[in-house]
C-alpha cells in the first residue's frame, strides 16, 4: 500500500491524471475505469487538456463505468454517465461506442447490464488496467455500501441513508434514490493498478479508518489494502489524522 499526500486537491488531481496516463502511454488501448462525482471532476479536466497537447495518446483507450445510480440516465445532470460525458469524453470528442461500457441506470433489465459490464472486462484483456476510486463518507468505493463482502461482484446495491443523503447534492431535482449498480470488490482486487483518492478535512476521519483501522466489511475501502499495486492519494486536509 503506498500513501502519497500533497499540498492541495490541485496538484492531487494532476498526479492522478500523471499515473493514469502513464498507464495509457504503455498501453494504448488500456481499459480504464474512473469514478464520477466530484472528486474526480478536476482529474478528469486534467485528462482532457492533458490530450489536448498530446501528452499521451487518447484514442484508443477502452473505457468502463464504475457506477450509476438506478432509475437515472444521460438525460439526467448527476447521473454518472452524464458527468463522465460531460467533463471527459465531450471535451475530447470521443463518442460512446464499442471501445465503451456505461452501466444504463434506466434499464428494465439490470441482471443484463451487470453482465454486459463482465463481457465487456473480458473483451478487453479480462482485467481492468487502472481503476479510480474515491472514499464516501462511510468508506463505500463505488456503490460496494457498507455491508459488503470481498466476494460480492458486479450487482444491483441497496443504498445505505448516507449514500442517498450525500448524493442528493449532485442532483437539481428530488431524486427517489434508492439503489445503484456497481462494479464489485473482485474486479477492483483483479485490476493492475488501482488509484484511491481524497481531499478536504470532512475526509479526515474516513482516511484515518481506510488506512489505518481494522479491515472489515463495514467500511469497504479496507477490504482493497492488500491490492498489489494500490496507491492513495490525499490532499493535507484529509490527511491530517494519518501524518
């Protein structure tokens, strides 16, 4: 487990688009898979101009959804698929095609999507090449909730009253949030590298348990420690309680 804090989210969120880049320099059609929300907003924009002057080449990478709240879509501002659109693939005029899987919040049959995301791992070398995740409020990493157990996959999540207090902020609208579809801790673990990020105070406590307390199912992030190459990064006011 390697720890790397830095001075402020900016000069986090540009590490972060570093190692993925690397990852993509090396591999050109490396399958990536970014959180959404607003942690990784900056990474994203960092990505974007980053290809712009052709730091690294950006197109042919494979890109995988980690996440979607159910019963939300494109058309919804806060859904996952539209912030990656809009931050990400938008800005390098990339349209969502073969080389892409976004999990469809809106889909009548989410068994199908949850299958179509392992299909489309499989497709592309069988394993995620860099992976982005950031820490909720009650350790989740994607939507693998407290509760959740090393062995639970790809699937549809009940979501814990914090998951659905804190994402009603991303949201215009009252949203009846009441489950999300996520890809789960085995293909997290089975992922080359996996990148786990957090900044600001109101993270402090939660750093503290995901590098430092006990590894339980209760606070999800524990339960990827012992990837072979994981890498945290904080910003000083998350890390406060770990230095």
């Amino acid at each position: 487990m390697n720890i790397q804090i830095v001075e402020n989210e900016k000069k986090l969120s540009a590490a972060i688009a570093g190692e993925i880049e690397n990852v993509v320099r090396e591999k050109e059609d490396a399958l990536m898979c970014l959180c959404a929300g607003h942690s990784p907003v900056r990474v994203m924009k960092r990505l974007v101009s980053d290809a712009q002057e052709n730091k690294y080449p950006a197109d042919s990478f494979r890109f995988l959804s980690l996440d979607e709240w159910v019963g939300l879509g494109i058309g919804d501002p806060g859904s996952c698929i539209h912030d990656v659109s809009k931050y990400f693939l938008k800005p390098l005029k990339i349209e969502r095609g073969e080389r892409m899987f976004f999990f469809d919040g809106q889909s009548e049959d989410l068994k199908k999507e949850c299958n179509g995301a392992a299909q489309f791992i499989e497709q592309n070398g069988g394993a995620i090449d860099v992976i982005l995740l950031g820490i909720g409020m009650n350790g989740h990493i994607g939507f693998n909730e407290p509760g959740t157990k090393e062995t639970d996959g790809i699937r549809v999540v009940p979501l814990s009253q914090t998951s659905k207090t804190v994402g009603a902020k991303y949201f215009d609208k009252d949203y009846a949030l009441t489950s999300g579809i996520t890809i789960g801790i085995p293909q997290i673990m089975q992922a080359k590298k996996v990148i786990v990020m957090a900044f600001g105070e109101h993270k402090a406590d939660i750093v503290e348990q995901a590098v430092r307390g006990e590894k339980t199912e209760d606070c999800p992030v524990t339960l990827i420690r012992g990837h072979a190459d994981i890498t945290f990064y904080f910003d000083k006011a998350a890390a406060k309680k770990i230095v």
